[in-house]
C-alpha cells in the first residue's frame, strides 16, 4: 500500500475514534444510570487512546493528524438510544479494523490496529450488557 493511502485510511480511523470519544463523553454526563455512565465514561478514555496510537503511526509515517469530524450523532437523550448508537459505532469499527488489518501491508500498523479491534470488541460487549440490563 502506499504510503498516501495508509495515511488517508490511518486518518479517516482517527477521525472515527474522536467521534467516538466525543460522543462518548457527552453520552456519559447525561446517562443517568450511573454503572452505564462510568463504562461509557471509561470507554471514551480507551478511544482517545487509540486516537493517541493512530496520530503515532500517522506521524511516523510523514502524516498529520486530522482532527475533523462529520457532524456528530449522539444517538438521542435516552438511555436505550445511546447505548444501541454506541453498539453501532463500535461494530463499523469493528467491521474497518478487520478489513484494514488484511489490505495495509504494514507490520506494526497491522498490529496495532489488532489490538484496536481487541478493545473495540471488549468495548461492544459491554455496550451489549448495559442494553440488556434495561
């Protein structure tokens, strides 16, 4: 892959990691359940991790981190409707990560995005759980 294009797919990952810190964040001070609150406060960290990955390899890599983003879908007010949001960001991560580990052509990119896909699995699970607790 050249080095272009995997700056261009590392970005458009960055860019789905901060949308999903940002949406995260504000989901958990508005949750009022406070167990839901706390993972979804953890998990927005986790991203912004994984934000913090993606910029390294994107640097290393002669890139700029990007920091826009689409306009925002928090998933509605309601406890159930962000949390299905949430199930749904994490499983378009899911589905990239997987797709991306096959076609980048680059060893520790690979395998970074490996242990992404790892977390994101983790995360949808518990997304999963607090849905079912309502």
């Amino acid at each position: 892959m050249e080095k272009d294009d995997l700056i261009r797919i590392l970005n458009e990952d960055f860019m789905r990691e901060l949308e999903a810190t940002l949406i995260y964040a504000r989901n958990s001070f508005i949750m009022k359940q406070c167990e839901s609150s706390r993972v979804t406060e953890a998990i927005a960290v986790d991203e912004m991790r994984h934000m913090w990955w993606l910029a390294d390899l994107i640097t290393k890599r002669g890139g700029t981190p990007t920091m826009e983003h689409k306009e925002l879908d928090f998933g509605g007010d309601d406890l159930r409707q962000m949390l299905e949001k949430q199930i749904s960001l994490e499983t378009d991560g899911i589905e990239k990560y997987k797709k991306q580990i096959e076609i980048v052509g680059d060893t520790e990119v690979a395998g970074v995005m490996k242990h992404i896909l790892d977390e994101e699995k983790r995360h949808r699970k518990e997304f999963r759980i607090r849905l079912q607790e309502i």
